[in-house]
C-alpha cells in the first residue's frame, strides 16, 4: 500500500509517455510546442510554489520571533 503513489506516477508518466509518442507520429513541430509550453508552464508552477512556501515559512518565523520576545 505504500508503494500506491509510485505507482500511480508511474502510470500516469506512461500515459504521458504514450500520449507524446502518438503526437510525435502525427507532428514533430505540434510535439515541440506542446513540449515547450508545458515546460515553461511546470517552471511557472514551480516558481509560485517556492515563492509562496518562502512566504509562509517567513511569516511562520516572524510569529515565532514576536511570541519569545512577549
């Protein structure tokens, strides 16, 4: 049972997998955009995730700090 969510991804990449080999068939060039858009969309997602868990871990620390000295 622990093993699910390895599974899964694992699944779901060969879905992914499978999905960009038969688009590759049909257009190398629709391929390389769909390629390029989801990468640059994956560093987006990645960047608001980082800035937002800097964020709260920020605001976590000031909390803390004003809690001691009180």
């Amino acid at each position: 049972m622990n093993n699910l969510p390895v599974v899964a991804v694992l699944f779901l990449l060969g879905i992914i997998a499978n999905c960009l080999s038969e688009l590759l068939a049909y257009s190398a060039t629709l391929t390389r955009q769909v390629l390029v858009f989801s990468t640059f969309t994956c560093l987006i997602l990645s960047l608001v995730v980082l800035i937002a868990s800097e964020y709260l871990a920020h605001r976590k620390a000031r909390r803390k700090n004003r809690e001691a000295k009180s």
